[in-house]
C-alpha cells in the first residue's frame, strides 16, 4: 500500500515536470502531425476505398516510437544524474524500484495520452464508414504496450549516461533492432542465411507481436512478450543503477 | 545515532576512504574537517545510504544501512554536496515534493513545509523556479528540504557553502539549536564554523581519520598553543630572547618583528597549555617597557595545517 503511495508520488512529480517543459507539448503535436500525415496522405488511406483504420494509421507506430518515445524517455534518469537530484531521491526512504517504477510509469501515460490525443482519426474513420472499433481498441492496447517496451529500453540507455543526447541515440539503435528482427526485406535475408534463425530472430520483434493486436487478437504471448521485456528492462535499470554507485 | 564502524570505499584502485570509525550521539554536532578530496563527500554518501561501502558498516538510530535502508533513511536528513534540486520545480513544489515522499500528508505536510519556509527565509521565492535562483538560495532550498520532516539525524555536506555572511551566521545558529536535540555531521572548510557550531571535530586526510576531539582539544595540539607574544620598546632584539631564553619554561624564543626600537618577540613554551608561561615572562620583562603581552590558544587552521600537510607546515615556521 505505502509503497504504491510512494510509486504514485515520483509519478506525479515526473509528470507534472514532463508539463513544464515545452518538450511535452512538441513532443504532442509532432505525434498528432506525423500520425495525420502519414495515415492519410502516405499510408492511402483514402486509396483504400475502405474506413479501416488498422494499416494506413498503426502499421507507422512501430516506426513513430522509434524517434518519439527515446526522446521521452531520455531524460528519465540522464538528467537525475547530471543535475545531481539522484543523490536526493536515492537517499529518500523510498527503495530504487519505487522510483524506477514511478519514473516509467509516469513516461508511459503520458505516452497514452499522446496516443489518446490520436481520438479524431477514430471519428473521422467512424464518420467515414463502419469499421470495426474492436479491433482498432486491440491495436491501440498493442500499440501502447509496444510504447512501453520502448520505454523500459529507453529506461536502461538514460540510467546508463548523464548525457540526453548519447542516451538517446542507443535507445534509437537498440529499437531499430526490434523492429528490423521483424522487417520484412530483413527476414528475407535471414532466410537465404539460415531459415531456421528466422523464428528465432523474429520472435524478438516487436513487429511480430504487434502484428497480432492490429487483427484484434489479444495473444497472452503478446502481452507476456511485451510485459517481458518491460519487466527485464526495469530490472536492468535497477542493477545499472546499483553499479554505477558501487564505483 | 550515527555509528561509523571501519567504513571503507573503494572507487578502482583509489581507497577514498580507509577505515574511518566514529560515532555521533543525540545532543552532538560533529565536525568534519579535511582537505579536498580527503573523503568527507565519500563518507557521508555512504551514511546516508547513497553509495554502498566496500567496507564496515553504519548504523543510523540502531538501524544498519545496508540491511534495513528504508528505516535508517526516514530518521535522516541531508544534504547533499552543491545542493541538487528539480530544476522543473518552484520552490513550493519541490519542497511539498520532498514532504510528501517523507511519508507527510495533508495539514501535516502543509504545516511542515511552512516550518522549513520560514526557518529558510524561503517566503520571497517561493513560487520561483529552482531553475532561476541564485546559488545561495538553492543552497537554502535544498538545506530546507533536509530539514523538512525533522529528522533526528541530520548529515550536511557544506551547509553553508554559498551563502551570504548574514545567512552564514542564520545557519550556524540554527545548526547549533538543532544540535541540541539531534545527531548532526556536518563539513565544512570554514574552520571559524567549528569552533562557533561543533561539539567535536574530526579531521580526515587521504580517507583517514587523523585528528579526533572537541575544537579546545584540537587548538592544543598546535605548536601555537600556550606560546607567548611579547612587544616591548627601548631594547635590542637580542636582549631580550637571550633575557627571554634564561627563563625556564622557554622552549624557544623567535623574533617576530624589530622596527623603529619596537620588539616583538615569541615564545614557545616546552609543554603546551596553561599560562605560566606568560607569567613568568611578564615577571622577566618588568623592567622593559611592555606594549603587549599576551598568550595565544592554538589555532586551529594551523592544527588543520601540521596535519594534513607535514612537511609545508614546517618550512612555514
Ligand atoms: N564516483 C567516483 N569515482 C571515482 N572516484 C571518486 C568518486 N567519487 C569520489 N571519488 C574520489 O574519492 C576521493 C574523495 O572524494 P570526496 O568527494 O569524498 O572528497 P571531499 O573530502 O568531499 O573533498 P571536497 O572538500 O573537495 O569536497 C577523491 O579523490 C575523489 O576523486
Ligand atoms: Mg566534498
């Protein structure tokens, strides 16, 4: 119970500092303009013929997250440690769990109301036609479960420097490995190597569970898969964290 | 409330801190003196819980460190060195911030950030953003928020490094008053604030102890302590250390100054302490016209000195 208070505490707290920095609002209404742009004048939306939503607006995400969400998450640890609070939060009665969960946390709704914010492409779609709403739910709980991989990765990169900037540029190459484990021109190079290595590297990417929710099929592998690598992240953070202070 | 038990840390090959034991009771304020780098920052991080020791143990009211962190830290305070604090926050924010992390809720956390405000004369920027203070009121800020839950260990890292001379003076005295009832370490390289805050002092050099006692014991370790300087006029300088030197608790005598038939002369008795010495030499000087004669206690940055750099302190005199 207590130690949820102190979780939600650190929460507020990295929210409310996302807010009053202009990065938040940028970071908002560059979501919003790329995710217009590309589901209706790239993706052809209105080529298809047809009101999905699911290629034309979610087939980008993977991509989207790719520059948007390590820069979310860069400052996460990076600055705590450049201006020195560290010292302070660390010393807190709070264990360091607490304060990576609360950190995460805060960074991953924040990312979920950036993907809420995306609501007028839902109505224009509605408008438009009948789609089918379950299965742009699904592949909006597997879009925001991918963020959070991302998020957890970009966790690791900014406990690791006190540098924004070098940590995110490892978030963003270590991301573009999730994603081209999955990418199509990648496997098929893969197969021509070693066709076995394919289930094996695809089963990294976050592509190939992202596939699912996007036909609406909530797969526990999925979630587990994104939960996994969450969990693992986090728990990363948490010995790079210890490390750096054992000198 | 503070026990330090051998604590040692190793950053690579570089011991910053070897072997260090003390203890700090309710009711005490403990200096800790050293040059830079000697290990005073190292020390107090692995107090309050920040850095984990490669060596020894701490344990804060009965509570170790390393074994039951979430205890010890709730009857700490600190602040840390150069006074970090959330640059996205105003002053208010961060300490309701700092409350509320300290488990303090409601009309509690409103009256204790209140408390700190005033304490801290915070009141004029309150609704500033940390970002845009000036170093000293940081200072402020963070010292604020070490104080916030009134803890019964306080560990300070420089507490007045910053500040101005009246805030300087505000500090000490609210150190001293809080010394009464709580356990507090601080450092610092002010050696005046010694003398007007601590109870006892510890000085430590390359990540060790070297000097351990109350500021009086520590002055009479200088070779100052209970030496006698004397100005007379109308004499040669040669008069009067040989005058001087015929007095028997005389260890040495050397002249300060010789001008215009002004003499100033010193006298270093052969054990320290007590002021027989000036006696006896205001006894052998009566027939001399005395313009000042007085006997010096020690001081403590030359104690600091002889200590931690042997060999200068000694070409100096
Ligand atoms: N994270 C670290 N990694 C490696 N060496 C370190 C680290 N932190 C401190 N040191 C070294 O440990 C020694 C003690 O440093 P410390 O900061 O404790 O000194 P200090 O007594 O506080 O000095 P000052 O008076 O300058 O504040 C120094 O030589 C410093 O370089
Ligand atoms: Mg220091």
């Amino acid at each position: 119970m207590n130690s949820w208070r102190n979780v939600w505490t650190i929460t507020k707290r990295e929210l409310a500092a996302y807010f009053t920095s202009p990065l938040a609002y940028v970071f908002i209404v560059i979501f919003l303009l790329l995710c217009g742009f590309f589901t209706f004048f790239v993706g052809g939306f209105f080529e298809r013929q047809e009101a999905s939503l699911v290629r034309p607006f979610f087939d980008w995400h993977p991509w989207f997250y790719l520059f948007l969400v390590p820069a979310v998450g860069m400052r996460l640890w990076a600055e705590e440690r450049r201006v020195g609070t560290i010292e302070l939060l660390l010393t807190m009665p709070i264990t360091a769990w607490q304060a990576i969960v609360g950190k995460f946390l805060a960074s991953w709704l924040f990312l979920a109301l950036a993907l809420a914010l995306t609501f007028p492409v839902v109505i224009t779609v509605n408008y438009l036609g009948r789609p089918d709403n379950g299965v742009i739910l699904t592949a909006y709980v597997g879009s925001w479960l991918m963020a959070g991989a991302y998020l957890a990765i970009s966790c690791i990169t900014s406990a690791l420097t006190r540098s924004q900037v070098v940590s995110f540029i490892i978030s963003l190459v270590v991301c573009l490995f999730l994603i081209l484990a999955g990418f199509p021109p990648v496997i098929n190079v893969i197969e021509q190597v070693s066709p076995k290595l394919v289930d094996l590297v695809t089963f990294f990417s976050v592509m190939t569970h992202f596939e699912g929710f996007q036909k609406g099929v909530l797969d526990s592998r999925d979630i587990l898969f994104f939960l996994s690598v969450i969990g693992f992240s986090l728990f990363t953070t948490s010995v790079i964290l210890r490390t750096h202070r054992a000198g | 409330m503070i026990k330090v038990q051998n604590l040692a840390k190793v950053f690579g090959t570089k011991r910053a801190v070897d072997g260090v034991s003390f203890s700090v009771n309710r009711g005490e304020v403990l200096g800790f003196l050293g040059p830079n780098g000697a290990g005073k920052s190292t020390t107090m991080r692995m107090i309050t819980g920040f850095l984990p020791p490669s060596g020894g143990s701490v344990s804060v009211g009965g509570f170790d460190i390393v074994e039951h962190p979430i205890e010890a830290k709730r009857l700490m305070g600190y602040l840390p060195e150069n006074a970090p604090a959330y640059t996205d926050m105003t002053v208010y924010g961060f300490l309701n911030f700092t409350a509320e992390i300290r488990g303090l809720r409601g009309d509690a956390r409103k009256q204790a950030v209140s408390r700190v405000v005033e304490m801290c004369f915070l009141g004029a920027v309150l609704h500033q953003s940390v970002e845009t203070l000036s170093k000293g009121f940081r200072h402020r800020t963070c010292f604020a928020q070490s104080i916030i839950h009134d803890p019964d260990v306080l560990v300070l890292d420089e507490p007045t490094d910053g500040l101005d001379p009246n805030q300087k003076h505000e500090v000490r005295q609210l150190i001293r008053r809080m010394g009464e009832k709580k356990a507090i370490i601080f450092s610092t390289h002010i050696l005046e604030e010694v003398d007007a805050v601590c109870s006892r002092a510890i000085i430590i050099d390359r990540g060790r102890i070297v000097a351990n006692g109350t500021p009086q014991e520590l002055r009479q370790r200088s070779e100052w302590a209970g030496a006698v300087t004397l100005r007379v006029k109308g004499v040669v300088a040669s008069a009067v250390t040989a005058k001087l030197y015929q007095v028997p608790l005389v260890k040495k005598v050397t002249v300060v100054d010789d001008k215009d038939g002004h003499v100033t002369v010193r006298a270093f008795p052969k054990s320290s302490g007590n002021g027989a010495l000036a006696q006896a030499i205001g006894e052998a000087a009566h027939e001399w016209q005395i313009e000042q004669l007085h006997s010096e206690e020690g001081r403590l940055d030359d104690v600091f000195r002889s200590i931690t750099m042997p060999d200068t302190a000694k070409e100096a005199a």
